[in-house]
C-alpha cells in the first residue's frame, strides 16, 4: 500500500465528527416530526422537475405514481393495477376508484393523459423513460392502456410516472398549480419558505393506510455537519446523507441509523469523442484507474460503509464476476501514459459535483492527490447540482468538448441496470458524454428484451465492452445513510432514489 493510502487510513479517526457522550432527547412527536433533508427541490411540481432525484426526496409524499417500489424494492401497484403484455408492447393499467386529489377533484384516466402530456414537455427523466411510449389508449373512466412503439421491458421498473390534476390546473393556472402543488399522497402541502423549510400534514381522505406522522417539517440544511448537530440537539427527529465518519459515533450515542444501497455511483466519466485531449485514448482512462486505490478511499475516508463493484453489483441482471478489476497499480498507471504518448502526464480539467452525497468531496481531493502521482495535474472545479447537468447536457451534444467529471451516476444498485446505462451511457441520452455504438446497440436491444435471460446477456455484453474501454472509473456505490432519534424508526425504500418517504417512519 502506498504512503499515501497509508495516510488516508491512518486520519480517518480525525476525520470524525466528535459527539456528545450524552444525547440529548430528541422533541419530536407525531404530531411535530421535523426532518433535515441536504436538497431543496428544485420546483413543487413533480410533472416538471428537472432534477427528479432532489425533488422525489420530500414531495414524494405528496405526489404519487401510477406505479410504486415497497420497501423491499418490488415494484407494486400505486395508484394503478397493472398488466404487462407478454409480447411487450402494451401495459394495461386499472385505476384506483374513489382515489381523491388534496383539492378534491377524483383521479380519473384524464390525469393519466394530463400526466404524461405536461411531463413530455417539461420533465427530461420522463421524456427518456416515455420514448418508447406511442399513445395512451383511453379505455374508459378507470382504465387506460400504454401502447408502445418498441417492446419495452424497463419502463416498469424505472418507476416515476407521477400524477397530477388536470382540473385542478385548469381551474387556478399554472403559477398557482406550481405554487401549492396538490396530489393523491398521504401528505398534504401547506407552506413552503424557500431555502428554508416545507410544511406537510396528513391527508385525512388519503386512499390508503393512515401513517404515523401526523404533522411533518423537511428542514432544507445542506451543510452535513450542521444536519449531524440538529439532530444531536433534538433540533431534528431525523436526517438523511448522514457522514460516514460520522455514523459509529452516532450508534454509540444511541441514535437509530438505516443504511440504503442505492444508486448512483461516485465515478470518474469522459468525454471519448474529442480526439485532441488525453483521454480519448482508452489506455489513459485505464491508467487513471490503476493510479487510484478505490478500497483506501473508502476504508481511510468513508469508514468503510461504500463497497466497490467494476459494473453492477451481484444479483443484478448484467452482473459477471470474471470482468478482471482494474487494481491500484501506479506502476502500471504509469506504463500505460507513456505507451499512450504522455510519460510526463498532461493537464486536464476535473468537474466535481457539488451535490449533497456525503464523501464525495473527500473522494475528489483524494483523487486529485493520486493523480499527481502519476503526472496528471487535475485541474478541479466544484459545481453544484444543476449546473452540473446543464453542463453535462452541453458536453454531451458535441464532439469537441473537453470533459472529465467526478460525478454521481446510474451505474449499480438501480431499479434496472437498462435504466442506469439509457441514462448515462446511450448516445441518445443528453446526460451522456461517453459516446460507443457497440454499447449503444446492447442497451437498445436488452431494452426491448422481455426474458430476463436474454436481457441479462445483452447487458452483460454491454458492460464487458464498456469495462474493457475504461468508459468508467467506478470508485464506490453509494450507502445513503439515515440518522433517528432514539424512538423513531425508518425503513428506506430499496432499489430506489433515496428518498424520506413519512409513511416508513415509525414511532416505538
């Protein structure tokens, strides 16, 4: 092990955030349940988000889908039964009756089409997941029909089809639609102070089973000492993107923790269609995965929660555990610059996302300091979430860009590895920089694959290609980490976003 890895593992006790031997008793009630959440959303309206995993965190409880995941990552019905044709090409939902929007309007097949007609034009996830959608069929009242123009296996899994009321918008208009957002959840909105906070209370005429929480604050906090210490003082009954030298003190102190495997993963990605920068040449991207000792990272830094996997992790379609992992060997690293052209390395910019997943930060200055070591001076430059993706929509669309980000991505742990590779790695996708035909044509077919086992074989050739490519630096999946007062309890949603949703938190 280097000097380097050494030193990563021998500060990661200073790294942690020194807590109280006392806990003090968190106020928090049913009736007054206040959690600190890292991201504000970006707007109260789920059909126009442009940052669905942000958003979904708090207004998850107010707008839901036709379609959900439980908690053990199954996907169930929400507001819809569903009934996937065995050819692909159809899914025949049947509609909730009697279900009622917070303004009081029932939920009809004509917020199904309402839906999805105002998500097309405003909300990128959708457009992706919606591209193999032709037309809504209208059966009747309670029933509608998704026909698509492709067979198409991942638009189920991929979730998120929120619904809204299409006469509640025609009846006051878009500013105030967007303004006091209504839905069928089980919370209703009542205030929202940006920058601040968002007030939520139980939906007495809510369809389903009544939750717990009667009363709920998400506290918009985006410094992650400043969520720890909330809730050490009983500011807050709850937080989530808890910092994992943060975590072993916290369970010593007597708080509740849940962990969530989920997407995305902190990865290296690049820009591979400018033949004029470095890392055009896939020997360099290999390069720069040897130069980096991922375990250090996470043993030294992250107090080893994260894992690391070179493509999805075990249990998921794709998954092959013979692709050889790209090992810490800066000796190689080396090698493979000057086989490339560059023994004395080279300058190259490095975009960080500035978003809210704890170690992240960590991660880059740590990623910088390895590859100095082999030459590469990484020239880093911090943006937040949204201009992050403004700048990925740009860099995706041309040829010429010169980009090489640290970021969170789909890779593993989503509800559909399909899900993960359409968004980051297909070339008709705006979020994907790395450009492969080969890739492409694997993604489009496990995409129309039906069979689990032919899907899982399409995938895994995608992933082999994309891994003998270096067409990512997979550094460690992410562990979203939830912090409760002593009482309280929460059951995260697998296979998902993390998100708060209040019908899983518990009182003992």
């Amino acid at each position: 092990m280097s000097g380097f890895s050494n030193f990563l593992l021998s500060t990661a006790s200073a790294l942690a955030v020194t807590l109280s031997g006392s806990m003090l008793a968190a106020q928090t009630t049913p009736d007054n349940f206040i959690v600190a959440i890292a991201e504000e959303p970006d707007t109260l309206d789920l059909t126009s988000t442009g940052h669905a995993p942000g958003t979904r965190i708090s207004m998850e409880n107010v707008t839901e889908a036709l379609w959900r995941t439980n908690t053990d990552g199954e996907v169930v019905p929400g507001l819809a039964s569903f009934e996937l044709a065995e050819d692909g090409m159809s899914i025949l939902f049947h509609l909730r009756e009697g279900v009622k929007f917070h303004s009081g309007d029932e939920f009809t097949a004509d917020d199904v089409v309402f839906s999805h007609e105002r998500m097309t034009e405003r909300a990128p996830q959708h457009m992706r997941r919606a591209r193999n959608l032709d037309r809504i069929e209208v059966i009747d009242r309670y029933t509608v029909r998704f026909v698509f123009n492709t067979p198409d296996a991942g638009m189920l899994p991929a979730r998120g089809y929120s619904i809204a009321s299409r006469a509640y918008f025609e009846r006051v208009g878009e500013e105030e639609f967007v303004r006091h957002p209504v839905g069928t959840g089980p919370y209703e909105f009542v205030s929202y102070t940006p920058g601040t906070s968002m007030q939520l209370r139980r939906f007495a005429d809510y369809w389903g089973d009544a939750p717990e929480v009667e009363n709920a604050t998400f506290r918009f906090v985006r410094e992650a000492t400043t969520r720890v210490s909330q809730l050490q003082t009983g500011e807050v009954g709850m937080t989530m993107d808890v910092p994992y030298p943060d975590v072993a003190n916290l369970q010593s102190a007597g708080f509740n923790t849940a962990f969530l495997a989920a997407h995305p993963t902190v990865g290296i990605q690049f820009h591979n269609t400018n033949p004029d920068v470095p890392w055009h040449d896939s020997r360099v991207r290999r390069a720069i995965a040897h130069a980096i000792d991922r375990q250090a990272i996470i043993d030294g830094l992250l107090q080893g929660v994260p894992e690391v996997s070179e493509t999805v992790t075990e249990g998921e379609l794709g998954y092959d555990p013979d692709l050889e992992y790209n090992a810490y060997d800066p000796a190689r690293a080396r090698a493979l610059l000057a086989e490339a052209g560059y023994p004395d390395g080279f300058d190259m910019p490095f975009y960080i996302w500035g978003g809210a997943f704890a170690g992240m930060r960590e991660t880059a200055e740590a990623v910088v300091l390895y590859l100095q070591q082999i030459g590469i001076n990484a020239q880093a430059q911090t943006l937040d979430a949204s201009p992050f993706l403004t700048m990925l929509r740009e860099v995706s669309g041309t040829t010429d860009a010169e980009y090489v980000g640290i970021s969170a991505m789909p890779w593993a742990n989503q509800s559909d590895p399909t899900e993960a590779l359409s968004i980051a790695f297909y070339s008709r996708s705006p979020f994907a920089p790395y450009r492969n035909p080969e890739v492409d044509a694997f993604i489009a077919e496990a995409a129309s694959l039906i069979d689990p086992e032919p899907r899982d074989a399409a995938l895994r050739e995608a992933f082999r290609i994309m891994h003998e490519d270096t067409a990512i630096v997979p550094l460690w999946n992410f562990v979203a980490v939830y912090a409760m007062a002593d009482g309280v309890d929460f059951t995260p949603t697998q296979n998902w976003f993390p998100v708060v949703q209040l019908r899983d938190v518990t009182f003992d």
